[in-house]
C-alpha cells in the first residue's frame, strides 16, 4: 500500500506532489526609513543665524536677517497686488 522508503525522488516522480522546503521562508521585513530634514533654522555660537535647506546654507547677523524679512513681506505685498489688479 504505501512504500515509506523511496526516495523523495522517487516518491515525488508519479504524483502530483509538492516537496517540503529544505529551510523556512525568510519574512520581508523593510527598513525603517531615515527620517530626512528638509530645513533648519538656528543660531551659531557666535550669534548668527543659519538657515540650511538641501546643501545650502545662509548665514547672517540679526540685523541681515531682519532685513531679509523685510525684503520678503514687500515682494508678498506686491505679489499680493498684482493679483488683485
């Protein structure tokens, strides 16, 4: 009726047999993805202020960095025209 000692060859010739595996599935496992920093904004030792994004970095005293958001609020209030005309 049943023959227990054929080799798995010759076990798995006549039927429709699928073998065992040898060692168990490795499971998919991802790696945790790196958190990435898209900008910094903050202030050396020497007392200026930095902002990085990407591989650039500006670096100004308090009084530049004033002056820049100066410059900045005039050019969203002439943004801010232009699309109201």
């Amino acid at each position: 009726m049943f023959n227990w000692f054929k080799s798995r060859e010759e076990r798995a010739k006549g039927y429709n047999v699928v073998p065992f595996p040898e060692r168990a599935p490795v499971p998919l496992i991802e790696p945790p993805k790196s958190e990435q920093e898209y900008y910094s904004i903050g202030i050396t030792s020497e007392g200026r202020i930095t902002f990085k994004t990407g591989i650039s970095t500006i670096t100004m005293n308090r009084k530049g960095c004033q002056n820049l958001i100066e410059q900045l609020n005039l050019f969203m209030n002439q943004l801010e025209e232009e699309n109201n005309e």
